[in-house]
C-alpha cells in the first residue's frame, strides 16, 4: 500500500509540475493536476495539504540547490585572481550549475516565472542577493581600494541580477539539455561579468 501512495504521489508532482510550468502557480488548475493524474482533486489533498504546499514540494528541491551552490561560494586567494585559480573556480562553478540545470531545468524556470504569489515570489531577487554578498565580500572591497567606483553597491547589484536574468534565459533556451552547449555558455556568462572584474577598474 505504501508504494503504491508513493506512486500516485509521484504522479501528481509530475502533473503538478507540467501545469505550473504552462501556467504559473496563479493559473495552474488542480482539476487538470487530478486528471492527468488520474485521479480526483479531493484525492490530491490527502497528499498535499493546499495548491501552494503541492507548488512548494515541486519548486522547493530547485531552490534549495542553486541557493546552497552559491552560498557555498569560497575563494581564498588573494583577489585578483591568478588566471589559473580564476579558471578552477570558474570551471566548478559552471559543472554545478550545468547540473543543477539538467538535474531541474523545469523547476528553475518555474521558480523564475511562475511563482508569483507563492513563498518563492521573490526567489529571482534572494538568489541575485547572495551573489551580491559574495561580490561585496570578496570583489567589491578590493574595486574599491582603487577608488575608480563611485558607486559600489549600484555595481555589485547590477553584477549579480545580471548573472541571474542571463542564467534565466539560458534555462529558457535549454529545452534539450547538451552539456557542453551548457558549460560554453556559462562559460561565457561567468567571464563576462568577473573576468579581470577587479582590473577593469584600475
């Protein structure tokens, strides 16, 4: 009995998640989640307490990983960078995301597209937050010695909401995941925005 309702579980979040990613959470109709399901609303809500903690269930793995992947940012030469230090950090940095994208291409852009009013409405925002303090922990400090930057915060936030909407379109274009296609272009992200970022302002 016990696989069996971990079955129609599974089902459901993977009907769940086709709906959200057509719709959005606003949308999303939980009478189409039930049918192809293959089952009846009132069913659903014996495994999920409401629409949002079923949105949650789908989006939060997502979250949770590229919130963790960068958080876990660590760098600890002496800024700038030496090429070949760059290099590594950029190379882990860009295997993680490509496998988070393979891993949960879906539930990414549903995160970033159709999670108004939801918990993770502002998910976009947090995740630019975090390469923001990343930047003002280990870059900003270091521009700003060179007193070239008027403007420090303005810079460190235009960066990081910048690698994320480019992530974001990244993920929108990657209906069929090729990894090397992937890392090329994070490649090219990354370089555009931290390549001898410190430099540029000598």
């Amino acid at each position: 009995m016990q696989v069996l309702k971990e079955q129609v579980r599974r089902r459901i979040v993977s009907s769940a998640r086709a709906e959200f990613l057509k719709k959005g959470f606003g949308q999303a109709s939980m009478r189409i989640v039930a049918e192809s399901s293959e089952i009846t609303v009132g069913n659903i809500y014996r495994y999920f307490s409401s629409k949002q903690s079923l949105f949650e269930d789908v989006v939060s793995p997502a979250y949770q990983v590229l919130k963790s992947l960068l958080e876990s940012v660590q760098i600890h030469e002496e800024m700038p960078l030496p090429s070949e230090d760059y290099i590594r950090f950029r190379e882990q940095f860009v295997r993680e995301i490509a496998t988070a994208i393979e891993a949960y291409r879906d539930e990414i852009l549903i995160l970033f597209n159709g999670s108004e009013g939801t918990v993770f409405s502002d998910a976009m925002n947090e995740l630019s937050g975090i390469i923001f303090s990343v930047l003002e922990k280990y870059v900003l400090e270091t521009i700003a010695s060179r007193n070239s930057v008027q403007n420090l915060k303005a810079l460190g936030r235009l960066i990081s909401k910048g690698i994320v909407e480019a992530i974001k379109d990244l993920v929108a274009r990657t209906v069929i995941f090729e990894r090397d296609a992937v890392e090329n272009e994070l490649r090219m992200i990354i370089d555009f925005y931290f390549r001898d970022l410190v430099t540029r302002f000598d």
